[in-house]
C-alpha cells in the first residue's frame, strides 16, 4: 500500500512539474509570467527579454543568471533616463523580496540575450532558464511578439550592442 501511495505522489508531483513556465518543484514558488521579446531584424545579433517573477516564498531570493541554446549568451540590463538621454548598464543580479516580485518591462529592467543565433518571428517561443541563488532553476518560453502600443517605441532597448 506505501508504495502505491508512494507511486501516486511521484505522479502528482509530477504533475506540478508540468505546470507551465516551471520546471522543479522546489522552483515551484517561484513563478514567471508574461514572458515575452520583440521579433529581430535578418541579421540582428541582439534582442531583449521581458517578464515577471513571482517570488511566492517567505524568503528573498535572487535572480543570478540565465541560458539560452538561442543566443551565446545572456545579462541583465536596467535602462533609465538621465537628463533626458536614455543609458542601459549590466547588471549582475536582481533581488527579489519575500512574497514579492520583479518585473522586467520595455524602458527599465530586462534581459539582453547576446549572439542571437537565428532570427525571433512573431508567434515563435524561446527557451530560457533563469537561475536562482537558491539553486532553483525556471524554465521560461519567451513568446516573439510586437510590444503593445502603450510601450515605448523602441521597446526601452538601444540596438547598439
């Protein structure tokens, strides 16, 4: 009987690990919607990445890295305006408090994915995992869309890398 029930655990667990955007279920408290990027240009070696995460724990966390088989490799970025001229600068990390959450948004924080190895289309996903200081790692589709008519029109995002 244990091992039945043992068994239709596993099965449930399972379940929860097939649960959109999440890929463990010790990361299952960290959940990460609205993730999405502009389509590139033939050719375009750089894009940016947009979401957010929900840290659903009682503790803080910390965004400390991501990969991509589509772009030879990933950073944060946070881009503000300074007397009037937009500036973009690395970041190495975001924290995320308890029960909180971080939004990565056209015009401040996002992720620059560096190298991108083929062109994004409309309608097209790509896979990103984030990873934690936790150890926890999500597994995020960015889906290739146009940015909506209220961003700004740029996407927050100089093409200049």
């Amino acid at each position: 009987m244990f091992l039945k029930n043992a068994a239709i655990g596993l099965l449930l667990v399972g379940g929860v690990v097939s649960v959109p955007q999440i890929v463990r279920s010790d990361s299952a408290s960290l959940q990460v919607k609205d993730a999405w990027a502009n389509p590139t240009a033939s050719g375009q070696s750089v894009a940016a990445g947009y979401f957010v995460v929900h840290n659903r724990t009682n503790r803080a966390e910390v965004l400390r890295g991501a990969s991509s088989p589509a772009a030879q490799n990933l950073q944060f970025h946070t881009s503000s305006l300074v007397g009037g001229v937009a500036r973009m600068r690395k970041v190495e990390r975001f924290n995320i408090p308890a029960g909180g959450q971080l939004k990565l948004a056209p015009g401040g924080n996002h992720l620059m994915l560096i190298g991108v190895k083929q062109q994004f289309k409309v309608g097209e996903t790509v896979p990103v995992t984030l990873h934690f200081n936790s150890g926890a790692s999500v597994k995020v589709k960015l889906e290739i869309k146009n940015a909506d008519k209220s961003s700004s029109s740029n996407g927050g995002h100089h093409g200049h890398h």
